[in-house]
C-alpha cells in the first residue's frame, strides 16, 4: 500500500496527533470566522459568499442580452425571473446590479418548500408580546414603562426581506428571491398582488392604526433598524429591483410570467469561468486553473455540474495535492444528474 499524500489532515491510521493545526486557511466562501466584520453597505454572510474584499460582483461582466433585460426591468419597474443552471451568475446579477448603482446591501429572501408568502413580508411575535403583558399584569410593582412596551405592538413585527424592499424610500432596494422553484405550489400566485401592487398590509397594525400617534408604528427592517409604518400598511415609492432565480425546476403560471422580465442565462463561457475563479481565489488560481476549467466546461457539454465545483477543485488542487491534481479534481466534479 503506497504511504499517504503529504496533503492528508486525516490520515486514517487510527493514531491520534496534531495534524488539525497544519489545515491551511479555508476557501474564501467558507471562511466563517470574518463574518462578523461586514464591508461597508454589506453584511459577512454576503461578502464571505462573493469571495470576500474582491468581490465578483466588481467583476461581473454581464452579456449583451443580460444587460438589456436588466434594463428593462430597471426602466418598467418590473421584477426580472433569472433562469439558468446552477452556477450561471443568477444571485450575482443582483450583487452586481447593487454594487454598480450604489443600491445597498442586497435583500436575500431564500427560498425552501415551506416558505410563505407572510416569511418575506413580516414575522409578528405573539408569543412574546402575549408574555410580556402577563409579566406586566400579574407585578403589583410592574414598572410602567415595561407596561407600555408590552402594549406596543410594533415592537413585535420585523419586516423580511420583500417588506423591507417595498418600504418609502428615494432609492430602490435590490431583492433577491433566490430559487424561487423550490417553494410549494402556491407561493408563486401569492407573490402576484404584492408585486403588482408595491403595497402590503399589517392586519396587527391596521387594527389600531387609529389609536396611535399619527396613525404610525414603528417596527424593525431586515436591516435591524426602526422605521415608521404609517396605517399599517407599507407601500412602496421606488418599487425594488426585483431578482427571482431559478434552476428551471419546475414552469410558473403565466399570471407570474406576464408580470416579470424573463431572462435566460446560457452556459458560462471559458471568460465568465475564469472571471468567476479570479473573483473567489485571485488572479494567479485563476490563471495556474486554467486547464480545469476548459476541462469542465467540455463535461458540462454533456452532463450537469454546478461552478461550485470547479471552485472547490482548483482552491484543493492548487493548496494540497498538487501530485494527483486530475485525479482529485474528477473525483470532486461529479455529475449531477448521473443515474442512482
């Protein structure tokens, strides 16, 4: 049995030693450690996924067609559905589109099979309100100002990604919907009237919106910051750069269709490729990866493979295992839609 390659962390020889400390620094959109230190109009998580200070969205380059439907959307005020597969630069369009116009941290509403349409809107606390006022009812002491809190029922409400989008503002917030496909059958028909209209109601503020001051509450944004909802409705005045993406499982009902700017991204080229490497890894893992990515754009000819792969395999093949670089790199793109 031939001894193992320098590069192993685990060696498999059931004898215990320090080899964790030998781990070299982590991939940049693995790199948990400097979320907590945000660019300025960011967030950790975001900067961590566009691979840190060099950010792809700087990068982004995007194609003739591709800048004109974004166009399009930006001049109609319409939300633009991104399709393509996976690892074609549809969440990077929203980054970019942010980035170039000075638009702010981008929104990212994710999307799963259970999400709903009132997880973008907003979340109210019952739970905590319906405490609060029992502690309050029930202290024969109870501090009066702790009194009022409990009966404010803003302090309750946080407004998710799609609210926050669709708040006053001068400037419009960019909202990325991100794979859209994956939610239950009926989140797309919810999503019709508030993107048509740019307006939402708070049922828990509308029904005292006449006994408070003004007329208004405040509650927080998906940003953490206090803003005013006036009658318990939020109605937008710059409607939102809307970004829906999806990996083209499953066809949308036309009433959805008709009301957004469609655009289809084709398979990244050897550029786009090699700008995406550039932006994560730097110019040299961009350049000493070359072969790999002209090797994986001629198998995603014929079979399925996500750029989150490529990443991975130029990031471990250029840090570890210089020796079985091919080997390693195949064994770490695999086809997506191979038969199980």
């Amino acid at each position: 049995m031939s001894e193992p390659s320098e590069w192993l962390i685990y060696r498999g020889a059931g004898e215990p030693h320090e080899g964790i400390d030998q781990l070299p620094p982590p991939p940049p959109w693995r790199d948990f450690a400097s979320r907590g230190a945000p660019e300025p109009d960011g967030d950790g998580s975001a900067d961590r996924r566009l691979g840190g200070h060099r950010h792809i969205a700087e990068l982004h380059r995007p194609g003739a067609e591709e800048l004109e439907m974004i166009n399009a959307a930006l001049y109609l005020r319409r939300p633009l559905l991104v399709t393509g597969t996976p690892g074609a630069g549809k969440s990077t369009l929203a980054h970019s589109v942010a980035h170039e116009l000075g638009l702010g941290r981008v929104l990212r509403w994710p999307i799963v099979s259970r999400t709903t349409l009132l997880d973008g809107l907003y979340h109210y606390d019952a739970i905590a309100r319906l405490q609060d006022v029992q502690i309050a009812a029930h202290s024969a002491a109870a501090d009066p100002d702790g009194a009022r809190a409990a009966d404010d029922v803003g302090s309750y409400i946080r407004l998710g990604p799609l609210g926050t989008a669709l708040l006053p503002a001068d400037r419009p917030r960019v909202l990325l919907i991100d794979e859209l496909d994956k939610s239950d059958i009926d989140l797309p028909n919810d999503l019709l009237n508030v993107l048509e209209e740019g307006e939402f109601g708070i049922p828990e503020l509308e029904r005292i919106a006449d006994r408070l001051p003004d007329g208004e509450a405040q509650v927080l944004d998906d940003d953490g910051n206090k803003v005013k909802v006036r009658g318990g409705r939020v109605q937008c005045t710059s409607f939102p750069f809307v970004v829906l993406t999806s990996n083209g499982e499953r066809d949308f009902p036309a009433p959805l269709m008709r009301r957004c700017i469609h655009l289809e991204l084709g398979r990244p080229d050897h550029q786009r490729l090699a700008t995406f490497v550039r932006a994560h890894l730097g110019d040299e893992a961009a350049r000493s990866g070359d072969d790999l990515i002209a090797h994986f754009l001629e198998r995603s000819r014929s079979e399925l493979l996500a750029t989150d792969q490529l990443l991975n395999a130029i990031y471990l093949t250029d840090a570890a295992a210089p020796a079985g670089r091919d080997r390693l790199a195949d064994l770490l793109i695999q086809r997506l839609d191979r038969p199980r």
